[in-house]
C-alpha cells in the first residue's frame, strides 16, 4: 500500500516536473524565435519597398492566422478518427495520434508561440510601412492608426473565421498538416 501511494506521487513528481520542462522550453523558444523573427522581418523591411513590404505583412498575418487554425484543430481533434488509418499504415496517421494526445502543446505552440509573435511582427512591419508611406507620401501621423486597426481587424476577424473551420473539419486538417509533417520524419 505504502509502496502504492510512493509510486503515484513519484508519477505526479514526474508529471509537474515535465510541466515545468515545457515552459521553461516555451519561454527560450519564443525568445529566440521572436529575435530572430524580428530581425530577420525588421532587416527586410527596412530595406524595402512599400509594395514588397506590404506583402510580407500579409504573409506573417496570414501564418499566424493558419498556426491559430492548426492549434484549435488539434485541440478539437479526436483521436479514434486516426487509429483506423495509423493500422492501416496512412502516412500521417500516428502523427496525428501524438499531436492531439499532446494538444494542449501542439495549440500552445501554434496558437500562442507562432500566432502571437506573427501579431507582434505584424505589429512592428506595420509600423515601418506607415512610416514609409508618412515619408514617401507626406501622409500624416493618423496612417499608422489606421494600419495597426486594419492589421490588428484582419488577424481578428480572420481567426475568427478559422477558429469555426478548425473546429468544423479537425479531421481533415490536422490529416493534411500530419501528411506534409510526414515527408520530414523518417519512416
């Protein structure tokens, strides 16, 4: 009995320990996904157009809107709908057994890691880009008001949308992400 009530609390141990791990993970991962996303964004964007730089903002405005989609698909998904593929061997299938057992950090890495630093990149390109149009154009300082609304409108109402999507076809989009996960993994 003793033996019994050890065992389980070296289990809980072991599961806030793992807890823990994963956001000390999350906290460095982000940090240098944002310093490199920011630099790599800020560097580009300085040096560019208008155009070109208003096509980037839609791109990092456009993954942080699908990275929302993966994550709320995956924590919606049901298990069962894979394990008839994963026997018969359909590319993806156990991928996507693990990635809605682990939902909760699949959708904290999609949603809050990727989505939340394309929302601060947006921010800072969108930013740029008014100053570029006040300069260039002799626009006023309101411009930037107006693109950080239209940036902050469009991430908005686009996970929005995607939040029904995900939520409506989890299956089939969490299948697609797993099938283009797997060309990387080795077999």
């Amino acid at each position: 009995m003793k033996k019994d009530l050890d065992n389980n609390l070296k289990d809980k141990k072991t599961k806030t320990e793992k807890k823990n791990n994963w956001i000390y993970i999350v906290l460095v991962m982000t940090f240098v996904l944002s310093i490199l996303f920011s630099f790599i964004s800020n560097e580009a964007i300085t040096n560019l157009d208008i155009v070109p730089s208003l096509i980037i903002l839609v791109v990092v405005v456009f993954v942080g809107i699908m990275f929302d989609l993966i994550g709320i698909a995956v924590t919606v998904g049901n298990e069962e709908d894979f394990h008839a593929q994963a026997s018969k061997k359909i590319k993806g299938s156990k991928t996507a057994i693990k990635l809605i057992r682990n939902s909760a950090k699949v959708s904290n890495f999609c949603a809050d890691v990727i989505g939340d630093i394309c929302g601060v990149l947006s921010g800072g390109i969108g930013a740029v880009i008014a100053l570029k149009l006040i300069n260039k154009y002799g626009l006023g300082t309101n411009v930037q008001v107006i693109i950080a609304a239209l940036i902050s409108s469009v991430t908005v109402g686009g996970k929005a949308i995607t939040k029904e999507i995900a939520k409506k076809k989890s299956t089939k989009i969490i299948g697609g992400i797993c099938k283009i996960i797997s060309v990387f993994e080795k077999d």
